[in-house]
C-alpha cells in the first residue's frame, strides 16, 4: 500500500501535513510509539502514530523524528488528544529528515486506524506469504525439521535433537536426547563440547553462536564425538545450523501480523489507553474479552538484548499463547489463566541459569485477572519483577502470592476506575506542568518519597525551601487537598502509582 493511499479512506480522515512528494512509498506495517526513540522496535516501512507523549520540549521532536529516518519509516501520523495540530517543531523535523507527517484528528481512535490498516495489508499480502511458506517448504522437505533429522540420521547413522535452552524438544527421534545436554550447552565455556551418557558421546552445537546469546539460543545434540569426524561432517554442522535458524526465525512472531498486534496490545495496556481500546486490540490478537488472565514481566541485566528477551519469555511460556511485547527494555506477557505456570516458569528459570553468565534474569508474575484489569495485572507483574530484582540472585521469580503491598489491592481494581481516580488527582497537576513548564508532578512525588520532610525534599530537588512550600501549596489550592493530611497524602501516592 502506498502513502497515498491513506489520502482516500474516508473513514479515517489523515490530513497530510508535509511531504507530498514523498506519498509514493510503501506502507509495510502500522504501530504506534510514544518512546523518545522507538527506532529499536521498527525495520522498515511502518506508518508510525504517536500521541507525542515522547515530546516534553522542542528539541525532542528533532530526536524522534530522526530515530524514525534512521529505522527508514514510511510516514508519522501524529495524534490531536495532547497538542491538537502537529506542533511547528515537528512538522520542521518530518521536513528536515523527508518523513511525511499525517494529522490524525482526536475524533479518530489509534485503534480505529490500525485495525482498517491491517486488514488492508494483511489482504495484500496474502500471496507474498503463500510464496514464502511454500518456499520454506520445499526447503525443509515439506514436513518440517524433522525429515531434515531423518535424512541425517538415515544417509549418515548418527542421531540429531535441536532443543531450546529450557530443555524443550523442537525436533529429533522419538527418543529423548541426554537430560543434561542443555545444561552441558549452557553452562559449557567452549563449543563445540562433547559429553557422554551411558558411555556415549553426544556433541553439542550452538545453532547461533555468534549472533544469540546462549540463553535465547536453540543448540544442535549430535550423537558423536565431533572430534572424531572428518571435515566434509563437521561442515554439515554448520549447513543444518542454517535451516535451523530459518525454522527458529520462522517462529519468531514479531513479524507476523499477531505478534505485531501483541506487541501493540501490551503498548496500549502501559499507556494511558482506555479499557474499550485495549479490549478492542485484545480481540484482535485472538484472546477473547471473556476469558481470564495472568501477566508476567521480565527483565535481564548485562547481556540479554531486548529481542531475546522477548524471545525467551515466549520460550519459557511455550504452550501457553502468550501475547508478548518488550516496554522500556522489560519483556512483558499475557496467557490464559494458568495455575501451574509459576512452577512453570521456575523450572525454565532453574534450567537457564547456567547459561545465564553474568546476566542477571528476574520474572514476576500477577495473580488471575479478568480482561478489564489487565492494566492491573501487568503493574503487579512488573512490580513482583522488581521485587525479584533487589533479590540480587542470578536469577529469580516473585509470584503475586509474595507481595503484600498496595499493587495487590490496586491490581483488583477495574481498569476505568483506576484511570478516573489518578486522573481527578494529577490530571489538574500535569496540566499546569504543560502549560506552565513547571515541575509539581515531580514535586510532589519527591515529597511523598521523602515523607513530607521539607529539607530532604528541597536538598533533592536542587531548591530553596521556601520555593519548595509555594510549590506544595500550589499542589494543593489546584488540587482542593491538604498535604498535612495522611489520607490525601496516601491518595497521591496511590494516584501517582497508577501512572
């Protein structure tokens, strides 16, 4: 689909802004992004819309916009909720990097236009994808690849697994491969290594050694010993690590139109999207509006990148549909209700370990939520999350069960409630902080923080104290609350742990 395209759909009313000259580029995909520099999660080609929350200065459009060049993104689409038309600032930055820029008007949702682009491009690709799944057939023989294991083992009489990192099976003889093969491969300083079970060697190959951390990795067990084969064997190796890759890549879902989707769906449920929009977006992705929930989050230090954070995460939940995105590094899931998946999810963590290194992995896991909470239960996930971070161990889960804090209480309340009450308390403060180009969100927040201690507070804020009670109690004439007062002082915090 082409830029131009966009131009003649009615229903969804884009005002071109800037860069006719530029409307004969394709459209590959529709997201939206609100991060300072999205460029991470882009590859090319997509439409990209933002409500601009990214924008707390001018010079930030110059940041955004050229991250967007970088990552050759077709187009931006700017919402009218924060700043109504395009600010000059960006529409200067679109001109400067030839991004074209659309306005999308406030009477139009996000999802409105993701949904009608999606199913557009998903009809137009119909025949691209049958050409590429019939060629990938034809690679793998036409049945996956497990004939490509049966060719090795019947033309060279030696066995062949390829196994994930957490133990699973993805391929091999019915037999089961060594149990201590994956950690062997883990926790292994060289590869190829050799181990031996019942006085048989097995080899170990990484299907991505350079390229994947070991922990995100699939490994190839060789019945063997590699040091014994000729040069012609071990190149073989390296011939099937290479339509292992394509078979791992082709269940890599970030790039099909529900990981996409997924992604998005766990985007809105961080943002300040209402309930409707993510039920909406939840649908889309195949889970249903009716069923129940559990979230999981997950993050590792020095060494996972976010790709295969995500990557892992679905690994771990295997089985389980879950619908997966990553938000400001962290990893973050949803999966039908599932009692076990705690111990789930900790026998996977107890077998990656070894491979860990010095990564640090921490998972947190909420407690069972309809489809109106979800908002609710990933702010529980990422909070148990953090909980397994200070933990300090290499690697560690929190389930919802250990957490005895407001998050608890605040998970079980429905998605609509939760965004009236933060917005009747803040929404007075972070308008004045717009407008004014002041700081009471952030003052106020350090001043719950620090207990209402007037010297800490201005000791932290880098202001005088005098400048620091104006400012509290300019808090409270716009607010109608009273910061001596415990029960409005737990009401912002609440309010402010909502965001």
């Amino acid at each position: 689909m082409r830029l131009r395209s966009l131009l003649t759909m009615p229903d969804l009313g884009l005002e071109l802004v800037t860069g006719e000259e530029e409307l004969d580029r394709f459209v590959r995909w529709v997201v939206t992004q609100d991060l300072p520099d999205p460029s991470r999660y882009l590859s090319g080609g997509e439409l990209v819309l933002t409500g601009m929350q990214w924008r707390t200065t001018p010079e930030d459009s110059e940041t955004f916009v050229a991250a967007l060049a970088r990552a050759k993104a077709a187009a931006l689409a700017t919402g009218d909720a924060r700043y109504g038309a395009p600010p000059e600032d960006v529409v200067e930055a679109c001109r400067r990097h030839r991004i074209p820029l659309f306005r999308v008007h406030e009477t139009v949702a996000f999802a409105t236009v993701t949904e009608r682009l999606t199913r557009d491009l998903s009809t137009g690709r119909a025949a691209d994808l049958s050409a590429i799944l019939d060629r990938h057939r034809q690679l793998v023989s036409g049945t996956g690849l497990g004939s490509v294991l049966e060719l090795i083992g019947r033309d060279l009489g030696m066995r062949c697994w390829v196994a994930s990192s957490t133990g699973r099976v993805v391929a091999g003889p019915q037999e089961p491969p060594p149990a201590e093969a994956v950690t062997a491969f883990l926790s292994a300083s060289r590869l190829p290594c050799v181990i031996t079970d019942e006085n048989r060697p097995y080899s170990l190959f990484a299907v991505d050694e350079d390229g994947t951390s070991r922990a995100a990795d699939w490994l190839l067990i060789f019945e063997g010993d590699c040091a014994d084969w000729p040069e012609a064997r071990r190149a073989l190796t390296g011939e099937l690590a290479a339509v292992v890759s394509l078979e791992r890549a082709r269940q890599d879902d970030r790039q099909s139109a529900e990981g996409r989707l997924a992604e998005e769906l766990v985007q809105l449920i961080v943002s300040d999207a209402k309930p409707a929009e993510i039920i909406s977006r939840l649908e889309l992705t195949g889970l249903g509006a009716d069923g129940s929930y559990v979230a999981v989050a997950a993050a590792a230090e020095d060494g996972l990148r976010p790709r295969e954070l995500r990557v892992l995460l679905r690994e771990i939940l295997y089985g389980r549909t879950p619908a997966a995105g990553i938000v400001d590094g962290e990893a973050i899931a949803l999966i039908p209700t599932d009692h076990s998946v705690l111990d789930v999810i900790q026998a996977a963590v107890n077998t990656l370990a070894p491979g860990l290194g010095a990564s640090r992995l921490s998972i947190g896991v909420s407690g069972i939520v309809d489809a109106e909470s979800l908002r609710g239960a990933v702010d529980e996930a990422r909070h148990a999350r953090r909980v397994a971070t200070d933990r300090h161990d290499p690697a560690c889960v929190v389930g919802h069960e250990e957490l005895a804090t407001h998050m608890m209480l605040l998970a079980s309340v429905p998605d609509e409630v939760r965004r009236m009450f933060r917005l009747r308390l803040l929404d007075p403060l972070t308008t004045y902080d717009e407008n004014n180009s002041s700081d009471l969100v952030h003052t106020l927040e350090i001043f719950l923080e620090t207990s209402g201690s007037w010297a800490r507070s201005a000791e932290i804020l880098h202001v005088h104290v005098n400048t620091l009670r104006y400012r509290i109690a300019r808090i409270e004439e716009l607010t109608g609350r009273d910061l001596s007062r415990l029960e409005d002082r737990v009401d912002f915090f609440l309010a402010l742990a909502l965001r």
